[in-house]
DNA sequence: GTGCTAAGTTGGAATTAAGGACGTACTAGG
DNA sequence: CCTAGTACGTCCTTAATTCCAACTTAGCAC
C-alpha cells in the first residue's frame, strides 16, 4: 500500500475511477443531466450517481437545481472541471491515434481556420465532423462544438 | 451499456484502469522493474501483473529482458506510451492545483531556465525540488528529473 | 387512471481488488 | 551445505466494488 506521494495519484483519487472521466466528458460535451449522462456512457445509475456525488465533493462538478417542482439538478463544471478539459482532448488525440482504429469519431478545429495543436489551453474550437448518430450543438468556455451528418 | 462512440472511452479502455496510469507513471519516471513499480505505485502484485500485460498487449510498454538467467524483464515505453508523457504532465499538474494541498511533491522545470507552461510536448525539462524521499536521477525522451533533497 | 420523464435508491448477483504466502531461479556469505 | 536476499511473478482467500433490474417520488399529458 502506500506508494509516492505524487499529484497523479492524488488527481487520479478524484477522477480515476471509472465513469469518472466519461461523465466529466459528457458534460464537456453538454449533456448536464443524469439520465442523459448515464445514457451516453453506459453507466450503472448507482456507480454514476456515485461518481457524480464524488466530483461534486472535490469541487469538480457544481450540481444545480434548474426546476423547483419536482425538484431537477443539472451536473456544471467549475474551475477545477473546466481545468480538466486539456486533459481530456488530449486523451482524445491519444485514443485517435492510438486506439481507435479508423478515422477519429470527433474531430474539433479552430473556428477561426488555425489548425488545432496538441497543446492547451484551446479556445476558438469547433468540431468539424463526427460519426456521431446524435444530432446538436454545443459552445462552452471558449469551445464550441458540433455533432451531426456532415 | 455501450455509451457513445468516442475515442476518449477507447483510450480509458487501455489506460483507464486503476493502477495503469500510475505503474505508466512510474516507467515515466525511470522505474522499470517490477518490484519498483509494485512498491512506489503501492498496487497488489497480481493486479499490477495485470495491469503490465495488458498494457505491453496494447503496445503501450515493451516487455525487455535485461538478463538471461534467471530470465529477468523489464518495462519500456513505445511510442504511445511515450505519447502519454504529456497527459500525465498535465495530470499532474491538475492534481498541483486542485488536489494536492501544500507545494507540489515535484516540480519540473525546463533545463534552459524558461518557465513550463501547461503545454505539450514539452521538451528540456528538469525536476527542481521535490518532497520524496527517494534519491536519483533520470533522462528520457529530452526529460530529464532530478529527484532528491535540494 | 395510465403512461411518460427525471433523478436517483435499493437489493442481490457477479466481478474485481487486496494482501500475503508460495514458487522458481540465481547470488552472496558463513 | 545452509541460510538470506533479490527478482518476478502466481495462487488463494477474503473484502470491496460494480452490474443490473426493479422500484420510488414527483410532476405532466392524455
């Protein structure tokens, strides 16, 4: 037990769990409510329930009441969660090139033409394509995103 | 089940897993045995044998041997893992800011005196203090952490 | 009343991880 | 020869997690 002490184990006690990171995708990519967070990651509702509570604790995810009756919430990030969004473009990129076999099933672009390094921090990108079935849009912290037939 | 298509879900499938990350991080850091990485990561012994096969089966690491008898490995970084660098970086740093409390457990910094900004790939890179105990040094892939009291 | 949506909770089965002992193979010391 | 120590795992048993489906609560529409 035990180990280094290291900020990568202490980031991965907030977000190494699993769901932790496709629920923080989800709601990088807009989807804010827990059925549709749990419908596009595929997780149990309890472990995502779970999971959602904890990244509400650390501070990454803000829960807000947007209906009053009956009562509904909605998952937003704060600073710490928008802070993570470098991270997971760049496991994006990753995956591409390294997982995913095939063309990329989302690709974002600068919306002002410049080409996307890999680099953070990002602004001014807009997902240029997607293989996506689901259809919308999508603008958030400076990112702005589109998922539908070409 | 299922969840959406993204490749984001297909790098967590190879790396997402409890332990991956860290036994990567420590290859990162110039342990490449076992018993190292069983002992700074802090992980069981069979789930981190696990973790190691799988990680080499998805050519994340490369299992070297290093002596004949008795036969002895240990675990290098291909490519991809060598691309996994900068996530780890940026994880770290997240980690700095939002999880860890008091200074970093380790800085780096470039060797050339330029500050590091959260930017990827980031190359002439020097450890500058850290708080383990552990003494050493290590250089790869144009990295290079000093680890030790100052 | 019936069905639908939303946001979870509950209970029981299945899976995974923890922790330590053990196996094998070699080296060093007494 | 006998004992220790190092290295790289595997095996076994127990403990913790996760999965899955069903259920709850609360309101709206028909």
């Amino acid at each position: 037990m035990a180990g280094r002490e290291c900020s990568i184990a202490n980031a991965l006690a907030v977000v190494g769990e699993r769901w932790s990171l496709l629920a923080l995708r989800e709601v990088m990519f807009g989807e804010r409510r827990f059925d549709q967070i749990a419908r596009n990651t595929g997780a149990s509702r309890d472990i995502l329930a779970a999971r959602l509570r904890k990244l509400v604790e650390a501070g990454v995810l803000e829960k807000r009441q947007y209906e009053q009756h009956p009562p509904r919430y909605e998952y937003v990030p704060t600073e710490a969660g928008k802070a993570l969004q470098p991270i997971l473009m760049n496991l994006m990129e990753w995956g591409d090139r390294y997982v995913t076999e095939g063309p990329p099933p989302t690709v974002w672009e600068h919306t002002c033409g410049a080409e996307l390094p890999s680099c953070t921090p990002r602004r001014c990108a807009r997902a240029a394509a997607s293989r996506s079935a689901a259809s919308g849009s999508y603008e958030w912290a400076g990112f702005s995103r589109t998922v539908g037939d070409p």
